[in-house]
C-alpha cells in the first residue's frame, strides 16, 4: 500500500485545547485519525511535540511536510513495516523530532487503511496483527476525579469502578451506578475526564460511596489512580495536608484495600519508585492488582525492567506514551508474556476518535479506561465497543 496524500489540521481535545488530526488516502481509500493529549504525564512518555503557547501547527508541518513526501515514495506491505519507517524516520529515542503526536495520527489511521484492504473491522484487524484473542474488556468508569485532573479537590486522580462481563451489561449497570452517584452528590463540578469532582474531608469517604455501589452491583469492584507523581514532596508525598514517607504511603493502601473492594491500584508511587512498587505488590499478594502507568509509559523497555524487579502485575496501555500502534502492540505482548494485566486507557484531552475502544478489544485486554459519562469523548468510546460486541456476534 502507498499513501498518496496527507491532510492534517487542529481540532480541539475535550480540555479546548489543540490536537493532531490526520486523514491518509490510498487510492480510493481514507482513513481518518486523532490522537489524545495527557495532563499529568510522565517524564518517560514519547514527546508530544508542541510549540511554547500550546500550538500544533509545527507538527501538522511535520506531517504534511517531511511524513507525507517519504511516505508517498513508498510502498508498504503490512502496517508494522511502516510504523517502523516513521520511527526510524523520526531517528530519536523519544520521537522528540517530529512528535510522538504526529507519528501516532498517521499510525493510527494507516492501521484502518491496512483494515480496510483486508476487509475486516479494526479489531480484527488489531487481533491479526498481534496474534491476539480478542475479548471485550472490563470496563473502568471513573465516577470520582480529583488530582491534576480536578484541581486536587481529592488527592487521589481516579476513583473508578469496574465492572465486567458483556459490554452492553456492563454498560447498562455502570452507566445506572453512575446516575445514581450524580443524585447523591446532588450539584458537583465535573472533572477533566467526565466524573464528579466533589471535595471530600477524609481520603475514605469515595471509597465508601462506591463501596455503596458495589454492594448494589456485584459484578463492579473499585480502582483508583493514585497518580502518585503528582503527589511527591520532599522525598515523601502529601495527602489532605499531611507528609507521608513512602512507607507510610504503602501502608494507607493496604488499609484501603482490607477495609473496600479494591481491583487495582494505578501509580501508587512517583515514576521511578520501583522499590516501593515492588513492595506494595507483594505486600497484595495479587488480590490488587499494581498497575504501572507513569511508571512504565507503555515502553516495552520500561516494562521489562519493572518485571527484572517484580515491581508490578498489570500495565496501562495509552498507545500516545509510547507514539506507534506497532509499539503499543509490543507493550502488551511484553505484558503478557509475564503473565500481567493489560489495561488500555485513553487520556485526559481526548477527542471523538475511538481507536483504543478497538485497540482494548482487539488484544483482548484485561480492561478499558475511557473515563466517565458526562462527556461526549468518552461516551464515543463505550458506544464504539458496543458496536463491536455486536459485530463480533455477527
């Protein structure tokens, strides 16, 4: 396949702020993709290149500039070989030159287009190219926010609730479990990624709401995402006006998990913190999951060296860490192949473009992250998945 013409321009993310959109044509057939923007991000993610005040137009430059011209001099047979040409055309170990942003947009859509030729759905498509099964994953609803993504009106960035079995079953209880959160909050802001964003007096009060949930659902369990890193201060962390020492820290997350019915635990330290990931994870003995976002980047490199120090047992998946859907496939092998959780998860700014609902599906990962139900952009990604349940039926 040649990829005869590139168009990009700026669309605005679900914050307002400016994003990468891309459509690729290959003879009769297009392909569109955007790609989401994090707020609170790890200094191990693949740049996404931006000029100072926040602009894209340099790497919507790149993309119809300097991408398009080698790509339309070229033939590509499979989508792994040309996600490899654009990293290596990149030529940096953090895809600091053209953008992480600009690789991941034509990457993406160029994964529909190769879709496309074989005539199969996006995640089947996915599922070939891994040489995965496909399953739907559990769904992870952020019902309460906090952190960066709510101004620190809680500490902890993510207070979830996951559910599983069918999409559409799942769908229907969280989506009742949220409504039902809004009534008993009564009028909250809402945060960055579509859940409540009330301000609590102790750090437990979320966690007995959805413990309430959960005691209705039986079928839900909670996560959170601590997001540690943006919690760090003075080689320890502050949490509701108080400095604990990483020790101490371990220790309130073993209380939460004894006292509720905690799933997982995102980022439960800063990003380069493996001793104390590897403690907290043997302390669960995997009846929590620890899952390495920050703290992995979804770079098969990192990944490797968390698993060298039994650090983790389940890693998130946000293919624009890492900036080609080649990569995040090889984060998720190298996932597996340890036995761990693979838990894809879209970000903060995202937009109505619902590759990583076909992404989770087609790797049959353990769970989706696409945020709660106050949002269109995320709304997008539930909806996406329960078209897909229906065509993996068909």
């Amino acid at each position: 396949m040649r990829i005869d013409r590139i168009e990009a321009r700026a669309i605005s993310d679900s914050r307002g702020r400016p994003t990468v959109e891309v459509i690729l044509h290959a003879g009769t057939l297009r392909a569109m993709a955007s790609v989401p923007s994090g707020k609170s991000t790890g200094s191990h993610e693949a740049v996404e290149l931006r000029a100072a005040d926040g602009g894209v137009m340099k790497v919507l430059g790149n993309i119809t500039g300097e991408i398009a011209s080698e790509l339309a001099a070229r033939d590509f047979s499979t989508p792994d070989a040309l996600d490899g040409f654009l990293v290596d055309l990149d030529g940096t170990p953090d895809k600091a030159r053209l953008g992480a942003n600009a690789i991941l947009a034509v990457s993406i859509a160029s994964q529909r287009l190769f879709a496309e030729v074989d005539g199969v759905p996006l995640w089947k498509a996915i599922e070939k190219r891994g040489g995965f099964a496909a399953a739907p994953p559990q769904l992870y609803v952020n019902l309460i926010n906090g952190g960066a993504h709510a101004n620190f009106r809680l500490p902890f960035q993510e207070h979830m609730l996951v559910c599983k079995g069918k999409t559409s079953e799942a769908f229907a209880i969280v989506r009742t479990a949220f409504a039902k959160l809004g009534a008993r909050l009564g009028d909250v802001p809402m945060g960055d990624e579509g859940g409540y964003a009330p301000v609590f007096d102790t750090l437990e009060k979320p966690f007995e709401l959805l413990a309430s949930l959960v005691d209705e659902y039986p079928r839900t369990r909670i996560a959170i995402d601590a997001a540690a890193n943006e919690l760090r201060a003075n080689a320890g962390y502050d949490l509701l006006g108080k400095h604990l020492k990483p020790t101490q820290l371990a220790q309130v997350y073993e209380g939460l998990a004894a006292h509720f019915p905690l799933h997982s635990i995102e980022d439960p330290f800063s990003e380069d913190a493996s001793a104390d990931f590897a403690y907290l994870t043997d302390a669960l003995r995997g009846e929590c999951l620890v899952v390495g976002d920050d703290f992995t980047a979804t770079n098969p490199l990192r990944i490797e060296r968390a698993a060298r120090e039994q650090a983790i047992n389940a890693v998130l998946i946000k293919p624009n860490q890492i900036g080609s859907v080649k990569e995040a496939i090889e984060a998720v092998c190298i996932t597996r192949s340890y036995g761990w959780e693979p838990i894809c998860s879209h970000r903060s700014g995202e937009t109505m473009d619902t590759f990583i609902a076909d992404f989770a599906y087609g790797v049959g990962a353990h769970g989706i992250k696409a945020g709660g139900f106050a949002q269109k952009e995320r709304i997008a990604k539930y909806e996406r998945l329960l078209e897909i349940e229906r065509e993996a039926a068909e």
